[in-house]
C-alpha cells in the first residue's frame, strides 16, 4: 500500500509541476507579447558598441542621433551598413543604420533619435533613450518611453535654480536644473528631458537634463 501511494503521489506531483510549467510558459509568452517594440537595438561588435535602426532613403527621410547632456558619451552619425544581398541592394529597400556609441565619462545623457525628413517640420518618429556611463565606463540604455515632456513655466525660484512648470494632462511638477544650464522665463512654453525618475512629493520632482523652447499649445 506504501509503494502505491508513494506512485500515486509522484504521478499527482508530476502533474502539478507539469501544469505549473505551463503556466510559466503562457505568463512569458504574455510578458514577451506585452513588451513594447522600439525601432532600435543595441549591439555589441568588435569591442564597440552600437545603436542599429533601419531606414528607407529612397522616401527622403533620415536617422538623426544627438545627446541632451555633453562630454558623457560621444556618438557617430548614422551610417548604412553595406549588404551585398539583391534583395536589400534594392531601389526602394530597407537599410540598416549603425550609431556608434562611446564612453567618455561617468554620468548620464539622453540620445534623441529622430526619423525625419529634413524639409519638413513634422518628425515621422522619435525615440528617447537614457544613457548611463558607469565608473568602469561600461554602457547602459534604456527607453524612455513618454519623453519629452511639454511644460508651461509657471514660477521661477533662480535662488534654488528650478522652476514650478505644469500642464494640462501632467499637472504641476517642480523643475531643477543644473547650476551652469539657464533657466527658462515665466510663462514660457519648454520642452523638458529629465533621467524618467520623479520624486514622489507635492508636487512632484524631476531633475532636467536639457530642455529647449516651444511654440504654445494650440487650443
């Protein structure tokens, strides 16, 4: 009788890891499903590193790449990637671009992506992302998703060099800058690029990397 329960518990443990191992697959499959897709990769070659985003030169538009705060990494302007495949030799074809991205000093600086045609006013797509440098001088990215943000300047505190700013769907959010960045004049419109950290006090509180004037939101 101890032999068979011992069998039958085994059979019932068997099942249970098996049903278990499911479900651990389905949850990654809908962490996998749920994670946002960026135009972007990161990839390793040779010793460097590198930004990979894909373009079509023949629509006229390109891949921009500058940093919000300098000295912290420096980047190189996209450059097409050479294929000898026909298909990707193609008028009209997809091609793949590689930022290079180096080290400078410990910190942290936000890389703009823009896709854009340089004629027009309208940027087709734009992809923040967050760069830290370590003391090793090793790279770490992030995106940032919801980046900029767009603010009005609602009061200057020059003396602690930050500002009160707001708007509609943000609400009010103390600014503070850094000592030798200018400060914006009230009531004018910003756009401002912070690490995507916010301190959570009344209101809330973001450190800013670099911001640049606006025209005023259209009503």
């Amino acid at each position: 009788m101890c032999i068979t329960n011992s069998k039958g518990r085994f059979k019932t443990m068997k099942k249970l890891i098996a049903i278990l191992m499911s479900l651990m697959m389905l949850t990654c499959a809908f962490a996998e499903d749920a994670q946002p897709a960026y135009p972007w990769e990161i990839i390793e070659e040779d010793g460097k590193t590198f930004i990979k985003v894909t373009g079509n030169p023949s629509t006229g538009y390109i891949w921009t790449v500058f940093p919000i705060v300098g000295d912290i990494v420096n980047v190189t302007d996209p450059t097409p990637v050479e294929n000898e495949t026909a298909d990707e030799a193609l008028t009209g074809a997809p091609v793949e671009y590689r930022i290079e991205v180096e080290a400078l000093t410990p910190g942290e600086t936000i890389l703009v992506l823009r896709y854009l045609r340089p004629w027009e006013m309208d940027i087709a797509m734009e992809c923040p992302i967050l760069v830290n440098v370590d003391e090793n001088n090793a790279l770490f990215f992030m995106p940032l998703d919801g980046m900029p943000w767009n603010l009005t300047a609602v009061e200057i505190m020059a003396d602690e060099h930050m500002i009160l700013a707001e708007s509609e769907t943000i609400g009010q959010v103390l600014c503070t800058f850094p000592e030798d960045m200018p400060l914006p004049t009230e009531g004018e419109n910003i756009r401002v690029w912070f690490n995507g950290v916010m301190a959570l006090s009344l209101p809330g509180r973001i450190n800013v990397l670099g911001w640049e004037t606006v025209a005023p939101p259209q009503a």
